[in-house]
C-alpha cells in the first residue's frame, strides 16, 4: 500500500487551532497588564500624566480592533480555489483530450502539460497557483500556509495578512515601550514585595513576550514588504532565481495596488473596494498582468 506523506500534514490543522487559542490567550494577558495593570491606575494622576495614559489606552484599543479585524478576515477568508475542470480563458474551446480516469495519481495528461496541471487535486492549475499539502487543494497566488492562522495565504487574503502583521507589530512594541518601567523596575519591586507576586510575574512574562513578537514580526515584515515590492510570493523566490526580471514585476507602485487596491482610503482597512475587485484581475488570482502586457 502506497504512503501518502502529504496528507499526513492536514494534521498541522490541529496545531493550527491550538495556535488561535494561544493568540487569544496572549491578547487577554497584554489586555490586563497594559490596561488594567499599567494605565489605568495612573488616570487618576490627573494632569499630562493622566492624558497621556488615557491615548495610550485609546491607541492600544484602536490597535485591538484593528488587529482582530484583520486576524477575523485572514482566518475565514478563503485565499482563492481553482474552479473545476479550469483551463485558461484561450483554451476553453479546445477539446478537454482523453479520459484521464484510468490513470494513477501521479500521471499527468500529455495535453495539459503545457498548461499547468495539478496531479493531487486532477486540475488545471492558472499561474502563479501551487498545491498545499496541508489543505490539500491548490491555492491561487499561494503565499504559504500559516499555522497561525489555520489558512493559506494566496492571492485573495495576502493583503489581510499583511495588515495583521502590520497592526500586530504596532500593538506589541507599543506595549513592550508601555512595559519598559515596569520591567526595568522588576527586580528591585521583586526584592522589596512592594506588589503581588502574580503581578510581578505576569508583567515580567508579558513584556518577554511583546518584545520577542515584535522582533519576529519586524523580521516578517521586512520579508514580505520585500516581496510586495517585486510582486512575488515566498514559493516564487525560488522561481525567480536567475531571472533578467521577474515577468509579473510591474514597478513598485502598481505592484502595490496589485494586493491593496486602488483605493487608498482602503488600503489599510481589511476591506476591497467594488471597483478595484472588479478592475484588477489579479485580486481574483486568476490572471495577472505582465511587464510585456504593462509595456504594450
């Protein structure tokens, strides 16, 4: 009997869960000692001090929302499928070829070679499309899949992944810079039991953890802002090795609006105005420009 690897990794889904609950947890944790913990005992200071915590309450809330909106749209928003039997919009009056029903799974029809064809999901694949081994389907515009968010990232949530981690990385060094005090005056409250032990430990843990996500996600961002830039994905860096220029690197600022639009009211809201869902193919992960179509 013949082991399929991949689909032993759907059991990543389940990781993926845990993941959810672990960001959940992480968020109530900051909640308290930020807010609870931090700035709410200094409003009742008054004066610039008062004021000051009060904006930092405002902004970190702001953040949340912002965040968890962002977090809500990557994870339920479906990164793009390949419609079936799909073929490309020049071959859809071409004869389909001989049935392929027969043939094992790692056959691929001689016909559809040319074209893109996934042989675990029996499909025509468009460009740009790669299968994931832990959805187990093939994904448009497929990025990578993401633990922490259950989900693939491709052509139709990349940019609601970009914005959490941009809202994410701005929540947690600002609460890393809310916690520096705190922190630097740890060991010496530690020593003196001038508060609760509980306390002690949870802002000491918070601030270690904020401060090590925002590093990790500075790195991300810098990664991806890096492959915004030149219109590529993570599976893409490999493909484009070696290349005079990468076919789908239009300039920096149309590739932009490739994954956010043309609406810059929108663009950093997890939202996709009508025009542009319907002006830019590429939102959709079916068809993308090219430089030789950008030229002419």
């Amino acid at each position: 009997m013949d082991l399929n690897f991949f689909k032993l990794c759907s059991g990543l889904k389940f990781l993926g869960y845990l993941m959810i609950l672990l960001v959940t947890a992480i968020i109530a944790v900051s909640y308290y000692v930020v807010v609870l913990l931090t700035c709410v005992p200094h409003l009742s200071h008054g004066g610039f001090t008062s004021f000051l915590y009060f904006l930092i309450i405002v902004f970190f809330h702001l953040l949340l929302v912002m965040l968890t909106w962002s977090y809500f749209m990557v994870v339920t928003h479906d990164p793009g499928s390949v419609p079936d039997n799909w073929k490309p919009p020049s071959q859809e009056n071409l004869e389909a070829g001989p049935d392929t029903s027969a043939s094992t799974s790692l056959d691929v029809p001689e016909n559809r070679q040319a074209l893109g064809y996934c042989r675990y999901c029996r499909n025509g694949k468009p460009p740009r499309c790669h299968h994931c081994s832990v959805c187990q389907r093939c994904v448009l515009k497929m990025d990578h899949h993401c633990v922490w968010v259950v989900n693939c990232v491709g052509a139709r949530n990349y940019k609601f992944f970009l914005l959490f981690l941009l809202y994410t990385f701005l929540e947690t060094t600002m609460d890393t810079i809310v916690l520096l005090p705190s922190f630097l005056k740890f060991f010496k409250e530690a020593a003196g039991h001038t508060n609760s032990a509980s306390d002690l430990a949870l802002t000491f843990l918070t601030f270690v953890l904020n401060v090590a996500f925002a590093l990790s996600l500075l790195c991300f961002i810098i990664m991806h802002a890096s492959l915004l830039s030149s219109n590529t994905t993570s599976v893409e860096v490999y493909e484009k090795k070696g290349a005079v220029r990468w076919k789908y690197d239009l300039g920096r600022k149309k590739n932009f609006e490739q994954v956010f639009g043309m609406r810059k009211a929108l663009w950093l809201l997890p939202l996709f105005a009508k025009e542009d869902l319907e002006n830019i193919p590429a939102l959709h992960g079916l068809d993308f420009p090219t430089c030789s179509d950008d030229e002419s």
